[in-house]
C-alpha cells in the first residue's frame, strides 16, 4: 500500500508517494536532479518541511523524482529541450539532498531568484 501526500508549490495538484516496502519516496516534478520550478514558493516551503518530517517518521532509502536535468558538474545544468545527456547523476536522492533544498530555500529567504546548487537549480515562477 503506497502513502499519498499533497505536495503543493511546483504545481498545486503535485502528490508524492512514498512505498513502505521500498522505502521510495517517489517526488514527481517536486524534487529530482534538476531545475525545480516552483509555482507557488511558500507552499514549496512548507512541502519541502513537509517531507522532512515525513522522512524524520519513515524509512526512506532513495527520493526518486520523474527524471535528471544535472550533470556531473555541480551545478551545471543541461539545456532545457537536450535529449543527450551522457553526464547525468543517479536519479537517486536521499532525505539530505531535501535538508539540502531547504537551506538553499532559507538562503535565498524571501525575494525568490534562480539559483544553481550542485545538484538542483530553484526555479521560481514558472
């Protein structure tokens, strides 16, 4: 039986589901290896809480978002439209990559901006 959470900000209708037998905390377009559009920045915010809690309670081996943007380089993003990307990370996150997201989050505060990070870019307002 998977859990189903509502997990709001890169779009309002965004869930993650989480499979207590994997331990997969499967995020969508909410968090993977790339540019993380946010719609809405203080729903993203307290998703981003919201699943730290939810790992804080759960055993979660591997944050799997729907695809990669990165490559290997910090930082570094592909262009948007690439189909080849020989570089990539692993899909595979884990619950310090969301900590990670979250103090990105904090850093940047209340006047939100693109900002690349080693292995996510923050998007707002898409």
């Amino acid at each position: 039986m998977l859990e189903c959470l509502a997990t709001p900000g890169h779009h309002e209708a965004a869930v993650t589901f989480y499979d207590p037998w994997t331990g997969f905390l499967l995020t969508g377009d909410t968090v993977y290896p790339g540019r993380l559009y946010i719609d809405d920045w203080p729903a993203f915010i307290r998703t981003i809480d919201r699943l730290i809690d939810f790992c804080d309670h759960r055993t979660v081996t591997h944050v799997l978002g729907c695809h990669i943007e990165m490559s290997r380089q910090p930082g570094v993003d592909y262009p948007i439209r690439t189909v080849y990307q020989p570089d990539e990370p692993p899909l595979q996150m884990t619950t310090d990559h969301l900590r990670e997201i979250r103090r990105a989050l904090e850093e940047i505060g209340d006047q939100p901006r693109r900002r690349a990070f080693p292995l996510f870019v923050l998007c707002p307002g898409t």
